[in-house]
C-alpha cells in the first residue's frame, strides 16, 4: 500500500477528529508506516475501507491499537530498569504515571521493578491507555511464549537476587502468566494523555514516545510531562536516545544516558 | 550526475572492519553525511561508535531523535532503534517492529533515505549474514539513487551482498578499497 502525503495528511486530520488523539502532531512518515500496519492488520486495501471504518466508529478500538508501537520488550534497556529499582528504593515515590502505555512491556517492568523495591503499597501507579483491547491484554498477564527468553534474558541483566519465578504463577505453552498482584494499587485511565487534566506525580515513565512526533507535539507533550511531575527530586524518564526539546536547565542530566532526568 | 547530498552504508554486525576501513579511507574534507546501519547487539550500547569514531576521518556519533543532519559527520544507528530521515534533513529514531529480526535494520535506513533524498543519495552493501538492506538498496535502485555492493568474493560473509545482487543491478559492485576510491573522487 502507498498513500500519497496528501493522502496521508487528510488522514491525520480524519483521525484526530474521530479518534481524538492528535495524529496531525506525528512525524508523517512514521504515521504513514503505522497506517501501513493498520491496513495490513485489519486486511484493508482502499484508503476508504479506513474512512468507512473512522465514519462509522466501527472498529475504531482497532484502528487505535494497531497505529500504536507495541512496546518492544519486557525491562528493555535493563541497565535503565537497574537505576529505576535504585531511585524507588532510596527515594519517597509516590505517584508514578505512564502516560502512553500501548503494551505490556513497560507496565510489567514497572509493576516487578517496585516490587523488587518493596514499594507495591506504597508506590501508586496511574496508567493511560487509548486501545480497550491494550488494556485487555495487559491485564491477562500474559508474557507470550515467544517473549520469554528475551525477558528472561533481560531479567539477568538486573543482577537482582530475585528470581523472576518468584513473580510468575504459571507457565504453560502460551508463556509465563504473572501473579495477580503485581496489578495492586495500578490504575487504568482510557483517553489519550494530553486531553487530561493535569495532576502531579513523583514519576512519569514516558519512554519512547516523543520520537514520533514533530517538534511542534514534541514540546508540548514534553511541556505536559513537566508539568506533571511535582517538583524537586521528580523524575522524568524518556527513551535513552531521546530528550526533551524543552526544559533547558531544568534537570539534573547526570543519568540523562539511561534517559532518566531528575527535576532540580 | 544528481548532485548527492548523502551517503548510506549497512552492513551487518560482522561489517566492522570493513565500515572502519572505509570510515577511515574516506578523505576528512569529506563534505556529506553518511549515515550507518549496522546489525549490532542492543544491549551494549556504548564502545561501538567510540571505536568507529576513534578510526574515521570524520566525527561518528549515535544520534539522539530530531538531530540535524550535518555534512562531513558520520550518523551510526543506535542499538535498539530504527534510523530514518525527514524531509527537513534531521534523523527520526523508532522502537517499531523488527525487519528481519533486525532493529536497526538496514532495509528501514534505506527505504528512508530513498524517499526522502530521491536520486540524490548513495546506498552501499557490505558484508552481512542476513538479506537485510536488499530491498532498501533496491528502493534507492527505484528512486534512482547510486547502487554500490561489496564485491561478494572480498566479503567474509557473501549472504548480505548475494541477496542485494540478486534483486537489482547495482550501479557499482566494489571492494572495499573501491568503495573509498569511489567516495573520494565522487563529483559532490
């Protein structure tokens, strides 16, 4: 399939209109490739195919889940999962929200690495999803089979002590099932993140997510993370080879290389 | 002759020696970007450009997103991410599905490339394991870019080289000593 860039610029306004996540602010030729997977995943081969589907509101949960990258894998970038145990260990987190989850991955990370912190209780964690159907898998707890060595591999990386058995209930030929309460105290919020009302949080884990953007929605998705967090000692972690475009001289850069910045 | 304004090269983990060859031989007054893909494991993510960096005549960086694209600097993909180009010169980083089991993955960078800079832009094959880069090369082919591939029979591995042969004719296949010679009397 190839859209023309007309083609595809209507498109992000049909779908920001309907979906009401502002697909006008990507990168267009990474939003040409997701919609290239949406077509792919949804078997459509006509530009209008997706219009009938966008104007009728019919499928349009898919659509929104398959123009998401998945998250790629359970403690990608270990060395950074490694500094996040350290930070919620040694420091008061509260409140940590993923603005933009769209797996998975980075929500079961999260949810073993404050475990391994002890801070289950004690560290609440809000999370915003625009797929009902993302939401539904991730809480099935499920780490396919064909994920398994990876995290495990990931896992080792950690030098933890911990066994990851110790959080898995079961494994079967579909993969590895996560215990029931690393889900404790998370909660599920559905809309995308930059239409909702601005609270603080100790943390914001927004990795990787910046990258699709143009500059223009790079600053202020940026400018809503910083805003978001609560003042000094917060936490603003972004992928390892993204930072944010705004906010110069507001963060201690010193772990910047993990992609994590601290709010001086 | 289009007048180039960029260089891509690929290759996978097994090209580093050849990529440092040719960093190395081009001339420092080299005045494009050159942006490399190689296959590479993503979870050492420091070492790899340092080492090109400390063997090139031109500065080897990993980009972080939304880089400008500069000339006479080399742009080495990160591990773990795809590289692409935008049509305002700068670099797009993504976490997007593997191609060929591969992220970075040759076929992406230079798909990229081939959109953005037309036939304005130089691809090159080198040694690799993997089909990776083929269909890539052969999209700069279509957009009428210049083609070069490592001359399979200089490759310590041919499968890179053979399966970019095997879907287009590239407008120069060279070892890569010629491919050097080529970059430093290239008409820019």
């Amino acid at each position: 399939m190839f859209l023309s860039i007309s083609e595809l610029r209507d498109l992000t306004v049909l779908m920001s209109g309907r979906l009401k996540i502002d697909y006008t602010g990507y990168n267009l030729s990474f939003f040409g490739r997701r919609v290239a997977n949406v077509f792919k995943k949804m078997g459509l081969r006509r530009v209008q195919d997706l219009q009938t589907i966008l104007n009728s509101l019919v499928k349009d949960d898919e659509v929104t889940y398959h123009m998401a990258v998945p998250g790629t894998e359970v403690f990608r970038s270990p060395s950074f999962w490694r500094q996040i145990i350290r930070i919620l260990t040694e420091n008061d987190i509260k409140t940590v929200w993923v603005p933009s989850l769209t797996s998975n991955h980075e929500l079961y990370s999260l949810a073993i690495v404050r475990e391994l912190a002890g801070r289950r209780n004690e560290t609440k964690i809000e999370v915003n999803v625009v797929s009902d159907r993302t939401t539904r898998e991730v809480n099935e707890l499920l780490i396919p089979e064909t994920e398994k060595d990876l995290t495990k591999t990931n896992y080792e990386r950690l030098q933890t002590s911990t066994p990851l058995e110790d959080f898995i209930r079961t494994e079967n030929e579909n993969g590895m099932y996560l215990k029931r309460e690393l889900m404790e105290n998370i909660e599920f919020r559905n809309g995308w993140y930059m239409n909702t009302d601005t609270v603080s949080y100790d943390m914001v884990l927004f990795r990787n997510t910046l990258i699709e953007y143009k500059k223009s929605l790079h600053e202020k998705a940026a400018q809503k993370m910083m805003d978001s967090l609560k003042g000094r000692g917060s936490v603003l972690c972004l992928g390892g080879r993204e930072r944010p475009l705004v906010g110069d001289g507001w963060f201690d850069e010193t772990l910047a290389y993990d992609g994590i910045y601290i709010r001086k | 002759m289009s007048e180039i304004k960029i260089v891509v090269i690929g290759g996978s983990a097994g090209s580093f020696s050849v990529v440092g060859k040719i960093l190395s031989g081009i001339r420092s007054d080299f005045p494009l970007p050159v942006l490399v893909c190689m296959h590479r494991l993503k979870h050492i993510r420091s070492g790899f450009a340092e080492s090109l960096d400390e063997r090139a005549s031109l500065p080897v960086t990993e980009p972080y997103d939304k880089d400008s694209i500069e000339g006479g600097h080399v742009y080495l993909a990160p591990a773990n991410y795809h590289m692409y180009v935008e049509y305002n010169d700068t670099i797009s980083l993504s976490i997007e599905e593997p191609s060929n089991y591969c992220r970075p993955a040759l076929d992406n960078t230079f798909t990229s490339v081939a959109q953005v800079y037309g036939e304005k832009c130089v691809g090159i094959i080198l040694t690799g394991a993997n089909k990776d880069g083929a269909e890539g090369l052969k999209s700069i082919a279509d957009h009428g870019g210049v083609t070069i591939v490592q001359d399979p029979s200089t490759a310590d591995v041919a499968t890179m080289p053979q399966a970019a042969l095997r879907l287009i004719k590239p407008t120069y296949v060279l070892s890569p000593q010629g491919i050097i010679d080529y970059l430093n009397n290239m008409e820019i």
